[in-house]
C-alpha cells in the first residue's frame, strides 16, 4: 500500500511554484535559455522488480484547445505499452486542464497514489508546477515542452529543442566545409532564441558568425532585413545563411523570394532552416530554397510509427503525439533491466533509447538530444542527404 502524504506540508512549496511560471513564456515552442547547466534528475522512488511500474500522464484533456492532443498523447502512450516487451506499466491519466496550478495539483495526487514517474504535463507552465510539487519526492518529471528554461533538477523536456538542430545544422556545414554565416531572425522570443542556438553552435564548431540580422514581421521590416542579410553576405563573404523563421510563417515565402534578389545565390551561398522546411512543400519552388538545409527525424521510424498508430486507432497521431510514445520506450527500457533506480536521474541520462523519430537521450541539465537527418530541396522535391544516425556516439552530438 502507498503512503497518502499530507497536503498542507505542500502548501507553499505549490504557491512557490505558480510565481515561478509567471517568469516563463505563455506557451511552447518558445524555446528560451536553460538553467545555466544545473543537473536534472532526481533519485527516484524504487521500483520492484518485475512488478508493473505506476507511471502518471498528465495531460489538458478538458482544454478546449489542447484536448485532441491529449487523446493523441495518450493513444501514443498506450501503444507504447502494447509493444514494450518484458516489462509492464500501469498506466494512470490526469487531467492538467492546460493549467499550472491543476498540474501542480495532479502531480501531487499521483505521487500520493503511487506513481514513480510523471510522463507530461504539456505546456512549460504546467511541466513546472508539476515539478515543483513533487520535487520534494524525488520524483522525476519527463515533460512534453520544449522549453529549456524549465529543464532542470527534476524535470526533463522530451521536445525538441533549436540547440539540438542548430548542433546538426552546424556540424554538417562544418563537414562541407562552411566557415562565415550570416543568421537572419525574427524580432521575438523564439527568433531571438534561435538566434542564440545558432550562434552558440557556429561557436563550437568553429565557424565564424559575420552577421544576424532581426526583422519585423511586415512587408517594409523583411524587405529591409533581406537588404541588410545581403549587404552583409557580400560585404564579409559569407558562405551560408541561416534562417530561424518557422516555415509557416508569412515572412518565410517573402525571405526566400528577396534575399535571392537582393544578391544572395543559392548557387554561390548556402541556405539553411531552423525549422522544417518540408511541413510547407508550397515553399520549395522560390528560389532561395533551391539546395537548401534543414533538419528533421528518421523518417523511416517517424512513417512506420504514423502506420502503426493509425492502424491502431483509425486516425493519424497529432505530431506532438510521438513524445509521449518516447516517454514509455525510455521508461520501459530501463525498468525492463530490472534495477530498483531505474527512474533515478542516474539511470535516465545513461542510456539512449529509440523513439516514434528515432534515437534521442536525455542529459544531465534536463534536456534531451535526437538524432536528425540533414534534407535538402532538389527540383522541388525533398531529398535525404545525410540520414539520422542509428546511434549518438560519434555523430558531433
């Protein structure tokens, strides 16, 4: 039998954590700056060997607007378990209700009840509280987000994050032989924090950052920036541009039709994206997309995963969907070795582990790396050029 801990005691340890997540952005994907290195991963409650692990998903099943991610979360989840292999999980869903303060307060109810590892909430603010409440306890929390911010001490983000493409990007354009960049961004959070992620990853791999300039989102600001990334590619001979716009932002089409016509040849300079160029296909017959680098999963694994899913469930998985699938592979894999700490913080940044994308792992300040293969646009077609390592030694991570 669990032990129900009292509630009071968690009084201000929750009032605490709901201030905390005011400092935070509102919602993903703003991916900001982590915890300046501080280790994640908490002990972790002992589990029995042998015996089925309690693991608690919380996700926003009564948000209006998250509710059909959550059902897909949860469907991933389940498939996971169906085909874990030696090992069985019990598993319990909350509902966060999209809210901090809900999330603080089903994390707690789970613990109570007996889970060993939270697997969720969603959104940052929740992935927080959540962590806050239970920190106390030892117990680790593997969250959707990707917001680096919260990383750290007993949370885990399973999202991906713009360090760990901007490391692929860069290391590739290091094997081709790059050397001076120019980065163009968008003036907000995720532009400005993509913009940080490029350059710290052209500071690693030793290439030389000339240039980044911001845009506004507007006919006049992009025109203007795309003049300025130009003036400043041919001014410092840069070799490449990267760009952090989503590519279903309106300023994408603008940046791949100007820059080209202000001076910057994809012939003579290479482009490359922060984000997925191939959810917009519609983008890959404007010039500047022609050759140009981005990142995304295996995709052989991410397709076999969209199949089995469907197959499973008559409809296809929310993309987010895959992250909770990733959760239960981890957490099966090592409660399958059979160890008493096998959710410590020890043994979850140990191993690697294959997801619905491919492989990933989860490191000691609370963020994760995921293999990525580089793609590029040949006669508007997507093409592979360098597939998703099948491990994460040796690959620059």
């Amino acid at each position: 039998m669990f032990t129900v801990l009292p509630r009071l005691r968690k009084a201000r340890l929750s009032l605490a954590a709901l201030a905390s997540t005011a400092l935070l952005a509102a919602c993903d994907p703003a991916l900001v700056g982590g915890l300046g290195g501080a280790p994640a991963g908490a002990d972790g409650p002992a589990i029995e060997a042998g015996a089925p692990v309690p693991v608690a998903l919380l996700v926003p099943k009564s948000d209006g607007g998250a509710g059909p991610v959550a059902s897909s979360l949860e469907n991933a989840a389940r498939l996971a378990i169906s085909e874990l292999d030696g090992v069985e999980i019990d598993l319990r869903v909350y509902d966060t209700g999209g809210q901090a303060a809900q999330a603080a307060s089903v994390a707690q109810s789970a613990v109570d009840d007996g889970a060993k590892i939270i697997l969720g909430p969603l959104f940052s603010e929740a992935a927080n509280a959540a962590g806050a409440a239970v920190s106390d306890e030892g117990v680790n929390v593997l969250s959707f987000s990707n917001t680096t911010a919260i990383a750290g001490g007993n949370v885990f983000i399973l999202g991906p994050t713009f360090a760990n493409t901007a490391n692929r990007l860069m290391a590739h354009a290091r094997a081709q032989g790059k050397q001076r960049i120019v980065v163009v961004y968008s003036n907000d959070v995720p532009g400005q924090f993509g913009k940080i992620a490029i350059e710290q990853a052209a500071t690693v791999n030793g290439i030389q950052v000339l240039s980044s300039e911001a845009y506004e989102l507007s006919v006049a600001g992009v025109s203007d920036t795309a003049k300025r990334a130009a003036a400043a590619v041919q001014s410092g001979a840069a070799d490449s541009i990267f760009i952090t716009t989503d590519a279903t932002n309106a300023a994408m089409p603008m940046l791949l039709q100007q820059l080209p016509e202000n001076g910057v040849s994809p012939s003579q300079v290479q482009y490359a994206g922060l984000t997925r160029w191939d959810v917009r296909p519609d983008l890959f017959a404007l010039p500047g997309a022609q050759g140009a680098w981005f990142a995304l999963p295996d995709r052989a694994r991410q397709a076999s995963f969209d199949q089995r899913y469907t197959a499973t469930f008559g409809a296809a998985p929310h993309p987010l969907a895959g992250l909770a699938y990733d959760g239960i592979s981890a957490i099966g894999l090592l409660a399958k070795r059979g160890n008493a700490d096998a959710l410590s913080g020890k043994s979850l940044t140990s191993a690697g582990f294959t997801g619905s994308g491919g492989v990933f792992r989860l490191l000691k300040d609370g963020t994760n790396q995921r293999a990525l293969a580089i793609a590029t646009i040949q006669n508007n077609q997507m093409v592979i050029l360098d597939p998703a390592p099948s491990s994460l030694s040796g690959t620059g991570f």
